[in-house]
C-alpha cells in the first residue's frame, strides 16, 4: 500500500524502544514490543522545509493514528506533534 499524507501531515515509521539505558544497563523484555516516541520520517504532506524525507524526529507520546501495513506499522502525525528533528 502506497501512503500518502495530505495537508499539513507526515508519515512516520516508528522506532523501536531502546533495550538498555545510556549507561549500558540492559532492560529485561516485558514480551510485547515497545515504541519510543522517535522515528523517521517516510512521506510528506504539503509541510515547510523544516523537515524532510528520512530525517529523525521526536514527536508527542500518544500523538498520530497508526496505520498497519504488511509487516509494519505508521504514524500519521499533524506537523505540530513533531517536537524535533534529531540530527
């Protein structure tokens, strides 16, 4: 399925939580797989030149609607949920 966002939208594949914290502790797996609020970005709506195709971003936990697609999964997030760009 080709996703393509509309307006002031992006899509995003999210990333996978971190299993250790910064200091190299590894985190035990509860058993279901957990989503950071980081991913990257995979398509484009009609948006500023702030962001762009294949960057990083941090955005709102809890923010987008979730859209499967075969093996994985999307965010379709309204510009303003975007917090940064991880550079």
């Amino acid at each position: 399925m080709k996703i393509k966002p509309i307006g002031n939208r992006i899509l995003v594949e999210p990333l996978k939580a971190e299993e250790k914290t910064f200091s190299g502790i590894i985190l035990p797996s509860s058993g279901e797989a957990k989503s950071s609020n980081m991913g990257v970005v995979v398509a484009l709506g009609n948006i500023n030149d702030e962001i762009n195709l294949g960057d990083k971003v941090f955005f709102k936990p809890h923010s987008g609607i979730e859209i499967p697609d075969s093996d994985k999964t999307f965010l379709i997030l309204e510009v303003e949920e975007i917090l940064a760009v991880i550079g």
